[in-house]
C-alpha cells in the first residue's frame, strides 16, 4: 500500500473546516492521507469564532454581527451534515438545524429624511421552506420571474397578516383613497392590468426561455413605473409610503431591466465585474430618488463595501458581485434571514471541532504560521516556518468547555494546561494578536515529502503579504491577488440595557421570531440587530439585561502601517472603538429606542444609565458604564473583511490553479462564484478545495457555483485518488 498522503491546513476559519469536513466524509479517508489543522491562540473559526467571558455573566462576544441569508445553502447543508453527525447529548441545547437556527422576516431600513433618520420597516418576502432542506436550486433564469413577483406584491398587496391589513394595503387601493382620484378606478384597473401581463409573460419565459418575452416584460414594467412616478411624484416626498412603494419599483425594475439589456442571462454575469453597481444601476435608469436612497445600500452595509473602510465616502462594488449577492437571496427559499440560538462558536465552530476530530483530524492550537518557502524553481512550496506560541502540559490541548446545554469557547486560553500559562497571564499576552513582543517557545519547519505532500492555506488574504511574501513575488497571480482585491478592518460593539426592547420605544408590529434587523443606520456603525434572545443563555447575577444589541461597520485604515512591535497598538484600536461607539450612542439612538434617551434636554443622545453591568458596584454612572460593554477592532491580518471591489473577481484564484503544485487555496477570496465576502463564500470555497484535491463533492453539486455564469473553468485531476 503507498504511503499516505499528509495533508496540512493553515488556519481554521470556515474555509479550512469547510475543507477538512469534505475531505474526510469518505469513512476509508484515514487509509489515504493524514490531516492536521495548525491554528494561532486558542480558537477555531477565524472571523466567525466566537467566546464566553466567564469574567462577565458568560456573556457571548463576537468579532461582529453575524447572520445567514437564505441563499446560504452550502454553509446550511454542511451544517446539517455536520449536527446529524454528531449525534449531540439529549441534554444539549444544539442537536438539529431548528435547534441552532430561526428564521426571520423583518427588517428595518433607516431613511434620512426631513433632517431625522426614520425607521421604514419592511416585511420581506418569504415561503415556509427551509434552506437546509433538500429539493430543487434556483437556476439563474428563476430570478426574472422573481423580481416581477416582487413588482407584482407592491401593487396587489402586502404580505402582513390580516391584522395588519390596515396598516399596510395595495398600492393602488392606497393611491386611490388617499388622492381620491376621480379616475382611481380606471388608473388601479390599468397598473393591475400591466404587472398582471407582465406576470403572465414572465411565467411563459419560466416555461419556454424565449428571449424575445424578456423585452416585452421590460416594456410592459417600464410603463408601469411611469404611470406610478406621474400618478404620486408630486407627493412622494411628503409621503413616506408612497415615497417608499415608488423606490422599491423603480429598484427592482431597474435591476430587471439592466439584467435584460446586458444579456446576463446569456453572456454571463461575470461581464459586470468591471463596473461599479452605482454606475450600472444609473445606467439603466435607476432614478435620483432611488439610487440615493438606503434600500441599494443594504447589500453594501451588509458587506461593508467601503473604500479603506472609510464610510464617509461614497461605497463601490462590483455590479457582478452585489446582483449575485441581491438575486441568490431572491430565488432562494425561506425567510431572508436566520438568526444564530447561540453564538456563532457554539452553533457552527463546535460541532465541527467535534465531528472532526472524532473522524481522526488532528489540531494543533497554538501554532502560528510565520513564513512560507518557495522552492527554487517557483512552483512549489518546500517548507512552513510556525512559531509555537506555548507548550500543553498533556500534549493535547482541550478548548472547549461546557455550559449552559453548549460546548463554548472560553475568551482567553486555559492557562492551566500550558506550561507557560502563568507567564502568559501575567504579561497578559493575546496569541491571537500580531502585535506582540512574545516570540513562542520554539521555532518549527515543516518540510515538504517528509511533513506535508498538501497544504490547504486557509489564511485570510490579509495575512499574505506578511507569512507568505515568496507567493507574492514568485507568482503574478498571488501578486495580483494581494494588490487587485482589496481588504478593510472592520469594528463592533454589543451593549446591554436593562430596559427590554419595547421599554426603550421599539413599537414595530413584529410577528413569530422576527427581530430587528438593520444594515442602513448611522455611520461608521451602518449594521445593528437586535440579539436580546441570547440573554437567557447567559449568566447574569444582578442587573439582569432584557436588551442586547450588535452594532458594526467598517474600520478606516491608519494613515501609515503600523508596526507589529508596538505592542500598546490593538488597545489603542480598541478604544478609539469605543470612543466612536460612544459617540455614536450620544448622538444617534433616537430612532432605534425614542424611550432610551438621556433626557427632556437631549432628545438624541442614550441614558447611559439604561446600561446593564455584570460588575455593577464598579460600573459607575453615565458613560462610565460602557466601560463594561463589548467592543471589539478587528484589526489583525486575519480578521480583515474582503471586498468584492469592481475589476477584482478576475484575479480571485481558483482552488485548483494557485500556481504551485502543493498548495490549494480555501476562503471565501477565492473564486466562489458568489465572490462576496461571507460565511457562504467560505463554505463553497472549502468544497472547492476538497474537489480539488479527492475530485468530491463535483461541481455541479455545489448551489450556486455556476449560477448566472457563462463560463467556469473545470478542475483537472483531483491530486489524491
């Protein structure tokens, strides 16, 4: 028998345990290659890993706001997979996807207007469907008769239950009362007549994929737009609601429209890469109103689309990249959003952890990749240098702990497991930080044929330039990677309150499990949720909180680099953080929570008092008590966000052509075919890795991969038979 191959990953994020799930769902994997994972510190998940601060009521901390789309199909699959695996304890919280996941129908977009940000709550459309659930993918083609459903909804009616039909009715059925047009008859029976033909036709192209219906469904819609614009223009903005039915049409058709006339159906969407989605939706014909409107803005908040993150300027993305990101989420099935139970640790990192270690995959904690080496001829990677940050005492480290029904990852490393935990804990080192004077216990060389014969890097892009500079300059397209696709630091902050959410003026009509969910507010922190379900599997004593909120945005970039040897630099970052949040707390929580102001004289600024504190005889008054809140800058290498920024998606790698023969690239930078940075990116792009190296899962098993794409390129042989 030939000896087994040895597989290395570099890091642990959602890409490499994407990776390492697919490789080793074949029960004779161990007959053919070993695995070891080397990860930094002492968590898995990258981006997404997440801790219990057992110093603070267990409280949940995350790098951020995380929340599935619908269209997450690989990342829900793989995570079903992964829970019936597991076969959890029946006294643990998480044992199947309705354990772990909720769905979710509202979302609340933030509008300034009239020198105020105003709420517009939107009820976004849904089936009872589950995404995790097998059945059939949406082709690119399903998304005409997609956004002509949605053109269709406004005019007809709302998707409220009945007993909010008061608040919300028909397009024309509101134009009609509220004008009292005299022609209101003969004006509702034309529009319901246009968007009802436009319905038909849009059914008969499901059906027969005849081009020509397409122009026929834009002729019929772009009449209908402008029959809305001059039948309400002139009141539309003194009207919220009218204001705000005219821009969801004028978006949707307009989207509609430049899918047609580009021929994206056809030629591809990867044609539009090159052109910034502002400018495409101008192109064709997106109005002032709308364009400047929050509602284009969502998918970039969501994905933090700022230039060096600075969210004073004006956002870019690639029109290819924001339309796969837009139009994935419509045809999929489902509510648009799912929110985690727990943190995203215990719902997605810890059931990997587990199902993989107990199929054989080995994890080295505490390893911290320093450099790669190139060989002489280029084309090859000869060894790995890693620094080993601390020595097990028992030679196998134990992350996780239990609590509260969920395996949990602690805040800072068991210090009691290592030999050097004292000394750690005293110099209060992070090894999770680039900024640090600790130089490990040793230096190791993993050397190719005698210690590896794979190496799946799973690093963030943002790492390259500084473990892995040899790719750089021995290969054009690890060069243009670093250089084309740009990266950002992001920053967050959760605070709990004491008051509940409808204590604090929170008066949306919400039905089931929706919560707030909004990606329009006030910059720099454009994403705030509402996540005040989590309470209740934390560990508060005292000032038990009936509110938590996340709140996050992008981070600028410094004026110069900063050097890893100012060790004093990632607390620096963290307060500038917190100084910002405050700020933003001081001036803009009135239309989130009108009951959560400071007083009768500041109608804008929070009650900082409204702060609940799991240390609260040390907390203090006022803006003290933030002190006790979660803030968090992301700022490292690792932790740096990934944009889709115009002209990039060609130099994304493939998983199977990184230029070096040992070597395969996972993460959601690489090419995804969703190409937007996110947990679904990173999903698919472990798939890509695992296709690349055992030809498993094919490609066409993978949702989305191929969707609205002329060409995608095959794999050769998979390296390992």
């Amino acid at each position: 028998m030939a000896d087994k191959k040895k597989i290395v990953v570099l890091g642990s994020g959602l890409g490499s345990l994407s990776t390492v799930f697919n490789l080793t769902k074949d029960p004779s994997w161990k007959e053919k290659y070993e695995i070891t994972v080397y990860q930094m510190g002492w968590r898995l998940g990258g981006k997404c890993a997440s801790s219990r601060n057992r110093s603070a009521a267990g409280r949940i901390e995350e790098h951020g706001i995380h929340i599935f789309g619908n269209f997450y199909s690989n990342a829900f699959h793989s995570i079903k997979d992964c829970l019936e695996e597991l076969k959890a304890a029946p006294e643990e919280t998480i044992k199947t996807m309705d354990d772990a996941f909720f769905p979710d129908n509202f979302a609340s977009i933030f509008e300034f207007d009239e020198g105020k940000f105003k709420r517009w709550p939107t009820y976004l459309p849904h089936n009872d469907e589950k995404p995790w659930d097998k059945g059939y993918l949406p082709q690119g083609e399903d998304v005409i008769l997609e956004i002509v459903q949605l053109t269709y909804s406004l005019f007809f009616n709302s998707e409220l239950p009945e007993e909010d039909e008061s608040i919300v009715k028909g397009l024309l059925d509101k134009i009609i009362s509220g004008l009292q047009n005299s022609v209101g008859i003969e004006l509702k029976n034309l529009g319901r007549a246009l968007v009802t033909k436009a319905l038909e036709l849009a059914n008969e192209y499901s059906n027969t994929k005849e081009p020509g219906i397409l122009i026929k469904i834009i002729e019929i819609l772009d009449k209908a737009r402008d029959w809305v614009w001059d039948l309400i223009g002139k009141i539309a903005e003194s009207s919220d609601y009218f204001r705000r039915i005219y821009i969801q049409l004028d978006y949707y058709i307009t989207i509609l429209r430049g899918i047609v006339i580009d021929g994206v159906l056809i030629e591809g969407i990867e044609q539009l890469d090159d052109i910034d989605y502002r400018d495409w939706l101008i192109k064709h014909g997106i109005s002032d109103l709308s364009i400047n409107s929050p509602l284009p803005q969502i998918p970039i908040n969501i994905c933090f689309q700022y230039p060096d993150g600075n969210s004073d300027s004006l956002p870019k993305m690639s029109a290819s990249g924001y339309l796969t990101f837009f139009l994935r989420q419509i045809v999929a099935k489902g509510a648009p959003i799912y929110h985690f139970k727990a943190g995203t640790g215990e719902t997605i990192i810890s059931p990997f952890y587990r199902v993989l270690k107990d199929r054989g995959v080995k994890f080295e904690f505490f390893h911290k990749v320093k450099n790669l080496k190139v060989n002489k001829d280029g084309n090859s990677i000869e060894s790995i240098e890693i620094e080993k940050q601390a020595t097990v005492k028992d030679g196998e480290y134990s992350p996780i702990f239990y609590f509260k029904g969920m395996y949990s990852w602690p805040e800072e490393p068991f210090f009691e497991q290592l030999k050097e935990g004292k000394e750690l804990k005293d110099k209060n080192i992070n090894l999770e930080s680039y900024w640090t004077d600790w130089n490990g216990v040793d230096n190791i060389k993993l050397k190719k044929d005698k210690d590896f014969d794979l190496i799946v890097f799973g690093l963030s892009l943002g790492a390259v330039p500084y473990i892995a500079s040899e790719l750089v300059e021995n290969n054009i397209k690890w060069k243009n990677a670093v250089n084309k696709i740009k990266t950002i630091r992001t920053q967050a902050f959760q605070i709990w309150l004491k008051p509940s959410m409808k204590e604090l003026g929170w008066d949306e009509k919400m039905h089931g499990h929706d919560f707030l969910v909004g990606a329009s507010y006030v910059s720099p922190f454009q994403d705030v949720s509402d996540f005040s379900d989590l309470i209740e599997l934390e560990d508060w004593k005292e000032e038990k909180p009936e509110t938590l909120l996340y709140f996050c945005g992008p981070l600028e970039e410094p004026l110069e680099p900063t050097d890893f040897s100012d060790t004093n630099y990632p607390k620096m970052m963290e307060n500038q953080v917190k100084w910002t949040a405050i700020q933003s707390l001081r001036t803009n929580i009135l239309a989130i929570l009108p009951k959560a102001i400071n007083s009768p004289l500041d109608k804008w600024g929070l009650d900082f008092d409204l702060l609940a504190c799991h240390d609260p005889r040390n907390a203090g008054v006022g803006v003290n008590r933030f002190n006790q809140q979660f803030v968090r800058a992301n700022i490292d290498p690792t932790e740096r966000y990934v944009l889709s920024y115009p002209g990039s998606e060609k130099f994304r790698l493939e998983a199977w052509n990184s230029g070096f023969d040992n070597l395969i690239p996972t993460g959601d930078w690489i090419d995804t075919g969703l190409n937007v940075g996110s947990a679904e990116g990173s999903f698919i792009s472990g798939m890509l890795a695992s296709h690349t190296i055992v030809g498993s899962p094919k490609l066409e098993e993978i949702d989305g991969y191929y969707f609205l794409k002329k060409i995608r390129k095959k794999n050769p042989d998979p390296k390992i038979n």
